[in-house]
C-alpha cells in the first residue's frame, strides 16, 4: 500500500517512518507543522507515517560505504517545507495576521504567517543561560505575504520573557512578569527549600512550568522538550509544586471567605438593591477524567449529566465575582446536596442570621441552613401547577442574571485547560488539589463582575 507524505500540501509518497524516541518524534512533528483538525492541537502520527526524503538536506543522511543508499542520520529533522500555497484564509488566521502586524515593532526575527490551517508554534526569547545566535542574512521572497516578527526559540524561563507580557499571559493567565512574581512571592521562602529540589530549574521557572501543565494541559515530553530536563524531573516538578501550591494558598482560605461588611462594600449596585443580605452563590461543576479500569469506581464516577466520568466540585463565589469556597472533589455521581453535606458550609460560623446564599434549582438545601436563619434563593418550583405565577417569573429572572455570575467564574476557570480535559488516572489523587489551585488564582486577577451589574 502506497503512504504518502504527512507534511502539509505535500504530495509524494515513500520516505522515513516517523522516530520511535520521544524527543525526536516531537521535534518532527514541531517541524511539519501539521494540525489535527479536531483537537486544533498538533497532530499525532501513527505507526506507518511518513515523511519524504524532499524534506531532507543532504547532511541528514550518513554514506554507508558499501556502495548502499545512504542512511537517515538518528538526529536528522525534516527542515525543507513549501508552505506557500495560498488557501482561503480563516477568521482566525486574519486575526493573527493583523494581530501580527500591529505588534512588529514588539519583536526580533522575521517569519512568514503562511494561510494553512495548522498550530501557530509561537517561540520564545532565549533565557539569560543561552547562547546567543548567529543572525542569518535576510532572504528576499518573491511572493508578498504578511510578516511579523516573534522571538527565537530557546529554552524556556521566566526571566527571558519579561517584556513578552501577553507569552506569559498565555502560558499562566497572569497579566505579566511583575504579576507572575506577585505570586512567587506570597509564597514565600518555603518556595526555596521544598522536598524535592531541581538543580537544572530555579524555583521560578519551576512555578512557570507547572502553571504552563494547568493552563495549558501541556504533555510531560512537550514540557521536558521546552524546558531542556527530563520527563521524569518535570513529572517530579509538577507533583510538588501542586502539593506546596494548594496547602500556601490554603492558608489564604479564611480570607477567602470575607465578613458580611466587606462583601456589602464591594457589592453591585443593583445586586445590593434587589438581593443585598447574600453572603454566597453557588455552582457545581465536573472535570472529566480518564475511564477507571476497577468497574466500581467507573459507577461511582459516571455522570449522569455529562455523560462520562468526572469529579464534582461545588464553587461558590461573593456578588463582586471573588471566589469564596472551593470544596473537596467528589465522584461525579454525587448529588450536590451531598456535597454540601460534607462541607464546611453548614458550620456555625459560616453564616450570620438573616443572610442568604443564591443557588441552582438543583441545590435544593433549604431545610440543611433553616435552623441557622439563612434563607436558600432558588428559582421557583411549579409544585403540581401548569406554570408559575407572574410574580414568580419575575423573580425567577432576577435571580438568574445574578446567579449567572458564578457561572463566568466557573468558565474563566477553565481556561486552565486541565480543568477542562481528561485528567490521567494517575493524577486523579491531586484532582482537589489542582481544581483548588486553578479556582483560588481566579482571585489574583481583576474582578469580572461590573459594579452596576
């Protein structure tokens, strides 16, 4: 059966199977630039794939001196591409080309934007500890294209991106350097001598590489790639950096939780007018996880609402947008008032008489907070009647744009994509501690919440 090339726009067929090795397979796949086009994620070839010998030069291949055709060398990487046939451009390539455009005087080298549907592999600035490269003369090309200019790939670390404020945006969600190391330093000096200790990284890179794992879902081999140390060491990293992460900001969570003073200060205009004594909103939410291979943890996983196994969590938020109290995860085919049977929410000091919290129709508590005086503000139920009351829709709508708050939240939480992805069986016993993590640095950025909402 004839294979033909994996490399985009390229026709022929025979050529070189894809590396068995990690890194090297990485490094081929970086180089095609081909995107899987469901997951918009580089795509993964499979055993039989192949890319031909036109992407080669002609040091890639070693002579055998027995008269045979010449080998592939083990380090070779395809570096010959003709990516300049144009196709109909789509509105996220537009997006980047203008972005592009208006940004050349913020960046270095040259390239060009080719209109393929593939991964843009933005590359970075060299950290201090790099050597600088020769700059290659500029090559004139006949067609016109758009062109920008991004920095040159190197080894990843924090230091050497700090005027790329919207790279580090994007691999940690924070706005830029002096934010990123805002963090880094409410952690403390503990951040220096924790259990497991990596010579090759210092500890603020190993917060940036863990924050690029939670915001970016980025695979182990993809982060040992990037940061130049092995799997297993960015495995280590990770591990450890979630475990210190959750239990410095657990310490914060009692500030988490503020006084009814504090929230009435900062609460929304006309959230204060129509619904001023709530103290919380409250939400569920799931994160997926891999299919459990043990049939009992798979029934006690399965979601009947998702359709799939995950782990629930119930978020609960301030009127302003703060996120206020993250529980435990749970089996996703626990019921949300279970949950919050098993939480620190039906503590005495939790709540004053008089106050309110705003939830779901699901969350059906009422009786759980009655002898505490705190009134459970949920859309109405129909009881038997064919429709609700005038009066009750009304209602009904004005608790709905409010609760909707915590449901924003809950989104721009997912942008940690590893909320939002599969989490491998093997790291299910962190799945607290990273939904904690990923929730609580919601509040180190500005509020979403207008103050007129």
């Amino acid at each position: 059966m004839v294979k033909y090339c994996s490399v985009p726009l390229c026709t022929r067929f025979g050529g070189h199977k894809f590396p068995s090795n990690a890194h090297m397979r990485q490094k081929w796949r970086v180089a095609i630039r081909r995107v899987d086009k469901e997951t918009n994620k580089l795509w993964n070839p499979g055993k039989e794939d192949i890319v031909c010998h036109s992407h080669f030069t002609e040091t890639d291949y070693k002579d055998t001196g027995s008269g045979e055709r010449s080998r592939l060398k083990p380090e070779a990487v395809p570096s010959i591409f003709d990516f300049k046939t144009p196709q109909q451009e789509s509105d996220r390539s537009k997006r980047m080309r203008l972005r592009c455009a208006r940004e050349s005087s913020d960046v270095t080298d040259t390239v060009h934007l080719y209109d393929v549907q593939e991964v843009v592999v933005e590359s970075l600035p060299l950290s201090s500890d790099s050597q600088p490269v020769e700059e290659e003369p500029e090559i004139e090309h006949d067609d016109k294209e758009v062109q920008c200019e991004i920095p040159v790939v190197g080894k990843f670390a924090i230091e050497g991106m700090k005027t790329y404020s919207r790279m580090i945006s994007f691999y940690t969600g924070f706005n830029n350097y002096d934010h990123f190391m805002l963090l880094f330093n409410i952690l403390g000096p503990a951040a220096f001598d924790l259990n497991y200790k990596c010579s090759l990284l210092s500890p603020q890179d190993q917060l940036f590489l863990t924050l690029i794992k939670l915001r970016q879902a980025a695979e182990d081999v993809e982060l040992s790639m990037l940061f130049q140390v092995s799997e297993s060491t960015v495995s280590k990293i990770i591990t450890t950096w979630i475990n210190f992460l959750y239990f410095q900001l657990k310490e914060l969570e009692d500030d988490f939780w503020p006084s009814m003073k504090t929230i009435k200060q900062h609460m929304p205009i006309d959230f204060s007018k129509k619904f001023g004594n709530t103290r919380v909103i409250l939400d569920a939410t799931e994160q997926p996880i891999q299919k459990p291979s043990n049939v009992d943890a798979q029934s006690k996983t399965w979601s009947s609402y998702k359709h799939k196994n995950t782990l629930k969590t119930m978020i609960g938020i301030t009127p302003n947008g703060a996120v206020s109290y993250i529980s435990s995860a749970y089996a996703g085919s626990v019921s949300d008032r279970q949950i919050i049977e098993r939480s620190t929410l039906l503590d005495s000091n939790k709540f004053s008489p008089g106050e309110s919290i705003m939830a779901d129709r699901g969350i059906m508590t009422q009786d759980l907070f009655a002898t505490q005086n705190v009134y459970v503000n949920t859309p109405s139920l129909l009881k038997g009647k064919s429709q609700l009351d005038p009066e009750e829709i009304v209602r009904d709508r004005r608790v709905a744009s409010k609760r909707i708050h915590v449901e924003r939240v809950i989104g721009l939480a997912k942008t940690f994509k590893i909320l939002k992805y599969e989490l491998p069986i093997s790291k299910v016993p962190l799945a607290s501690r990273i939904v904690f993590i990923c929730f609580s640095l919601l509040n180190f950025r500005n509020c979403i919440v207008d103050k007129m909402a």
